[in-house]
C-alpha cells in the first residue's frame, strides 16, 4: 500500500492524501508537481526513476489505512540533481 508521503522531498511543500500536485517514484520517494519538472526534469534525485502523479487513495479508505507522517525532507539532493 502507498505510504502517500506528507511533503516534498525538495521544497518541504505539504501534499495531503487528496493532492493532485504530488508525483512519486516506484520507491514511493516523494515530489511536487513543480519541483518534479522544473528542478528534477521528471526523474528522481534518488533512484533516477521516473515521477508520475501519486493516485489519490479514496477518503473513505484514509481512515483504516492513513496517510504516512513522517516527513522526508533532503534539499541538498535536489540542488545537486537540478545543477547536473
């Protein structure tokens, strides 16, 4: 099950549950919208997977399987990635 991670790993920008605006590798690593295509150019700093959008898990289902809240946040691998 996604974990659906509460931020940005770049900008520490909040992406609740029902966030359009979030994209994710297949390790579940975790990005905007915006950092994800301006600064990442779609792929991630971690693994060099692709980012696609996080699906949205139904509100129904948050409350038996809730979103995660531990909070990833690694700018530096960021700026590296947006400078190669």
């Amino acid at each position: 099950m996604l974990q659906l991670r509460p931020n940005c790993e770049c900008c520490d920008r909040d992406l609740p549950p029902e966030s359009t605006e979030a994209r994710i590798c297949s390790f579940e690593c975790t990005f905007c919208a915006n950092c994800a295509q301006e600064r990442l150019g779609g792929h991630c700093p971690n693994c060099g997977g692709e980012l696609l959008q996080r699906p949205r898990r139904p509100s129904a289902k948050l409350t038996n399987n809730p979103p995660s809240s531990t909070r990833v946040f690694k700018p530096q691998g960021c700026a590296e990635s947006a400078a190669s």
